[in-house]
C-alpha cells in the first residue's frame, strides 16, 4: 500500500511540473510590465527598474522559470499587489469555506445521484426511471450561477426559509442552498452514471445466479450490483471535482460566500496577476490530489484491483 | 451514402431481387430516429440554429434599440406582454429579441472554440496513438496536464490576460478544450492502427498523414462527433459562465449569460423576465446538444446494435 502511495506520489509529479510550466508560459506572455502594473502609470524609471530587479523580471527567461519552479514547489507564491498580504496566506484563510463548500456538495451529490440512479435503473422505462432521467439531464444543462439565482429568489425571497446569502458567521444553514446548486451537476452526472453502470451489471450473470439461489432482492441490488455499478462513479467523483472547483468560482459569487473562488474573481477584477496565477496552481494541485485519492479508493470497490 | 447491390439470381425463371445495403451513417440515422429525446434535442438545437440565422425576420425590433426614447417610461422594464413577448430591459431594450440575437452568440462561439479543439485534439491525439513511444509520452502527459486546470479558471486567467476580442475568445476556449478529443482519438487510433487494412496501406507503401488522414481517421469519426456534440454543450455554459462573471462577451452585446447578471438586481426584487428567459435559452440550447450528442453515441455505437 505505502509502495503504491509513494509510487503515484512520484507518477503525479510530471503533472505538477507540467502545471507550473503552464503557468508560468501563462505570466509571461503578459501584454505589459508587472513592475510596471504594481507601480501604476506614474511611478518614474528607477522605481520601476528596481522592482524589476527585486521581482527577478531582469534575468534571463530560464532563469527565471527555475526560480519560478523552486518558488512554486515551495509554496512561495510572492505578494497580492493589492493588500501586500502573502499570496499563501490569501488562499490559507480563504480555503476553509471552499473545501468545506466542496465537500457539501460533492456529499449532497452523492446520496442524491447514487439512490436516483439505482431506483432509475430497477424501475426502468417507468414514470419513476423518466422522472429521474429528466432531472438529470435539467441539471446538467441549467447554468450553475442561474440555478444559484433561482434558488436564492425561491428560498430566501419568496420562501424565507433560508436566511440570505453570505455565511453569517459560518453556521451550517449558510451552506446548504450554495451546496445544493453546486452538488446539482455532479449529482445529475452522478445518477446517470449509476443508472447506465447498474444496468449493464444487472443483466450479467453473476446477478442470475444470487437472485436463483434465492436472495432477497434488496440483497442482490446493494451487496452485489451496486458495489460493481459503483466504480465507475467513483471515477467520476475525481473528474467531477475539478468542474466542482470551477462551479465554486461562480457559485461563490452568487452567494456573496467568500472563499477560493471569489477571491479568484477579485484578484482577475483587480489584474492581481501573482494571486490569479497561485490561484490556478493551487487549484490544479488540489485536483491532482483529489485524483489520487479516488485512485487509491478503487480496491476497495473491487478487491480484484490491488495495490501493486 | 446508400450502396444498392443488384444480386444476380441463381434460380432461373425468378426474378431479380434487390438487396439494400447500407451504410453505417444511414444505419446510424434509422437507430436516431427512433431515439425520441434525440430528435427531441436534434429540433431544438436546430430550432435556435435557425433563429439565430433569421433573427431580423422573426423580431421587429433590434438588439440595441433603447424604447424608452420611443415608447416613453413605460417601456421600461415592461414586464412579459403581446407587444414584447419576455418584456423589456431597464433600457426598454426587448428581451426577446436580445435573447433571439444572443443565440448568434452561443452558437458562435460553442462551435468555433470546438472545431478548434477537434482539430488541435485530433491531429495530436492521433500522433500519440500511431507513432507511439517518446511522441506518445509527450502528447499524453501533456492532455494530463491541461486536464489537471480546472476549466473554468484555466480561460478565465487566460481571459484576463488578452485583451478583450471574440476570436481570442474562441481561441483561448478551443486551445484548453482539446485534451478530451486528443484522448478519444489517441484511443481509437491504438485500435484501428493494428487492423488489415492499414497494414495494407502500408504494406503498399502509403506515408505516415497519408495513412493517417484517409485511411485512419474516417474510421474514427463517429467517437469524435459524439464527443464534439457534447462539447459544444459544455462551452456554451463555459461561456455564459465567463459572460455572466463579467470576463466574456463585452456590452452591450446581447451574451446570455452577461443579460443574466445584467438583470440579477432586478430579478431580486420582482422582476424577473429580463434573467430568467436568457437562463431559460441557455439551457434548452445545451439540453438539446446533450440530449442529441447521447442519441448519437447510442446509434454510433455497434455495441448496442440488435
């Protein structure tokens, strides 16, 4: 097991590098000078040289990206232009809300795609499999940040039930209407996923032979469908969570939530190019994590997958 | 394509029969017409395809045009009536027609920035999937690393550092879109490669784009449509996303996505019409790619043949 952990630990480092070389092709095809942008249009020669100097800009490109590559492996993402705060600690007090965002909605994704696209796939071509089907395929269309805008109008408006955007002072019910828009895509994708995956595995012969020997019918969905059925989805959980890392940029700015995402969206607001570009690296780490999460999930879905 | 074989018969004294053979697009099109939500999201899209060609022939009043300087105050921020059928804006811009002409917009850019995905995607997924090796490291490593971006910020930074234009726009979306098309082909291309008939074709001494251009890649078009169709669908939300955030299309132009958050303040307080219709237009123009491009994977695929 740790073989395999550190095995894939070194297999997604080719990714990272990629992902910061990206980046960086990304800063410095810049139209304009960064030392120049951090200054304004009135700072004079020297200043502006000696920013220059002091961000590195004066050295040589490849200089520059090892220096860019040692920083980033570091965690050393330089200064927001705005406020002088560290780039790290930006997105350290900004990340909680998000992940705490993410994993809300990828939970609420889960326990509603998972049962929607099971009862879909048993009851098939019913009103029960239609209905699903159609809820799925709304939710994989409806623009995130509108369906956030119906929801806040139905619930906090016209409902009341919820008490308004923002997060209060981080009570849970702030949480619930931004998680359950966000959750809404992977939870369609989800549901399906599991529907299309179910169907295929209750028609094979394994599932015959549990429900000939007499099984209950709950016991032959749940213990010896659903656990095959489910390692598709479970693939899709790590793809779905860079589009949920996506959804948080909008979705936060919906809610007024301040998290990654709309700090994302005031740094490109303010052209805080060193925060926009720790953002996207930040994000794109995270997405590699999640990935190797869900891969070492896989044996225990299907304990033919081992960890070799 | 339809192939009519005349079979000569070996029987004497009866009479000729014909056998129709056909062709895996026309076998594919009777398997999608019977797909009722297929042809379901085939009308739509082709419904707001065409609205979006005769715009000036199916609304009287024009995108831009502010009625408050002609109709007076009442104009503003009408809500849905005969004469303005989604209402107007807090211009007295009419929301349908703006909703009509948006749809250039979406389609616009939902099908240029996917041609220039599939034609980035294809071209390097099929090197990675015949040539192999180093190429074949080098091209999947690279589809890793644009997957490791989550979209949406990926363009919006991208967006945020070119100055603002339609075609950059495109561009920029298309350029991030290719990896899922480089990994369908590269797929399909490691199948098709080892099969007879490119062995002939090489056997015959057939060079490497032409073996891949025609020989290789009309076999491999159906997973690549169905992909595209998908596509389409998920660049248009990207794109109302970028609108609505403030970072797409530039006003007054009629983005849905920008009307949306135009109109954001006034849905809060009651008057809903100039958010709600544009949300609605995004999500019938993305059902109907969705719905269409599924139909298509059903009836392309061989697997669910019976």
């Amino acid at each position: 097991m740790l073989n395999y952990i550190i095995r894939r630990l070194i297999g997604a480092i080719p990714v990272i590098v990629g992902v910061i070389a990206v980046v960086f092709v990304l800063t410095t095809i810049v139209p304009g000078d960064p030392a120049r942008l951090m200054v304004g249009q009135r700072g004079n020669p020297e200043t502006i040289a000696k920013i220059r100097h002091e961000m590195g800009l004066d050295k040589p490109l490849v200089v520059q990206f090892v220096d860019f590559m040692k920083n980033a492996v570091t965690f050393n993402l330089g200064k927001s232009y705005r406020n002088n705060m560290t780039v790290v600690d930006a997105l350290l007090t900004r990340l909680p809300v998000t992940i705490k965002l993410a994993i809300f909605s990828m939970i609420i994704a889960v326990i509603v795609g998972v049962p929607l696209g099971i009862l879909s796939a048993i009851r098939q071509y019913t009103w029960i499999d239609y209905s699903a089907m159609i809820f799925a395929i709304l939710g994989i269309s409806a623009p995130v940040f509108w369906a956030g805008l119906l929801a806040v109008v139905l619930f906090c408006q016209v409902l009341g039930w919820i008490p308004g955007t923002g997060i209060g002072n981080g009570e849970w019910i702030y949480y619930v209407l931004p998680s359950l828009v966000l959750g809404l895509r992977p939870g369609a994708l989800i549901a399906r996923l599991t529907r299309s995956s179910m169907l295929e595995i209750i028609r094979q012969d394994y599932i015959r032979t549990a429900r000939a020997k007499g099984l209950a019918e709950k016991v032959v969905i749940m213990k010896h469908a659903l656990r095959n059925a489910l390692i598709p989805v479970v693939t899709v959980i790590g793809i779905e969570t860079a589009s949920l890392l996506s959804g948080v940029v909008v979705t936060e700015q919906i809610f007024s939530i301040p998290g990654i995402g709309r700090l994302s969206v005031e740094a490109l607001v303010n052209r805080d190019f060193p925060v926009i570009r720790g953002v996207v690296l930040f994000m794109a780490f995270l997405f590699v994590f999640a990935n190797l999460i869900v891969d070492l999930s896989y044996p225990f879905f299907d304990p033919r997958i081992k960890y070799d | 394509m339809e192939a009519k074989t005349e079979i000569k018969n070996a029987v004497p004294g009866e009479t000729k029969r014909k056998v129709e053979g056909r062709s895996l697009w026309m076998d594919a099109w009777l398997r999608l017409r019977k797909n009722k939500s297929a042809m379901f999201g085939m009308a739509l899209v082709i419904v707001i395809c065409l609205a979006a060609i005769f715009a000036p022939y199916i609304t009287k009043y024009d995108p831009y045009d502010q009625l408050i300087w002609k109709e007076g105050p009442s104009a503003k921020l009408a809500p849905p009536s005969a004469e303005h059928w989604f209402g107007t804006d807090v211009y007295g811009r009419d929301i349908y027609t703006r909703v009509v002409y948006g749809a250039r917009i979406s389609l616009q850019i939902g099908f240029a920035a996917t041609g220039i995905a599939v034609v980035i995607g294809v071209i390097l997924g099929s090197l990675a999937g015949f040539y192999g090796g180093f190429i074949d490291d080098f091209i999947s490593w690279l589809t890793n690393v644009i997957f490791a971006f989550p979209f949406l910020l990926f363009v919006l930074a991208l967006v945020a550092y070119l100055p603002p234009s339609l075609p950059l726009m495109y561009m920029s979306i298309g350029i991030i879109s290719w990896a899922s098309f480089a990994r369908v082909a590269r797929g399909q291309v490691i199948q098709v490669r080892k099969m007879e008939y490119v062995e002939a074709a090489t056997a015959i001494g057939g060079g490497d784009w032409r073996i891949i251009f025609r020989h290789i890649l009309p076999n491999i078009l159906a997973p690549i449509i169905v992909q595209a169709t998908l596509e389409i669908g998920s660049i248009i939300l990207l794109e109302s996303s970028l609108s609505f955030l403030g970072f797409g299309v530039q006003a007054p132009k009629p983005a849905w996505g920008f009307m949306i958050s135009e109109g954001k303040q006034f849905f809060l307080s009651g008057q809903w019409w100039w958010s709600v219709f544009p949300g609605i237009a995004i999500m019938a123009l993305v059902m109907g790619f969705n719905l269409f491009g599924d139909g298509l994977r059903d009836a392309l695929d061989p697997r669910l043949k019976q």
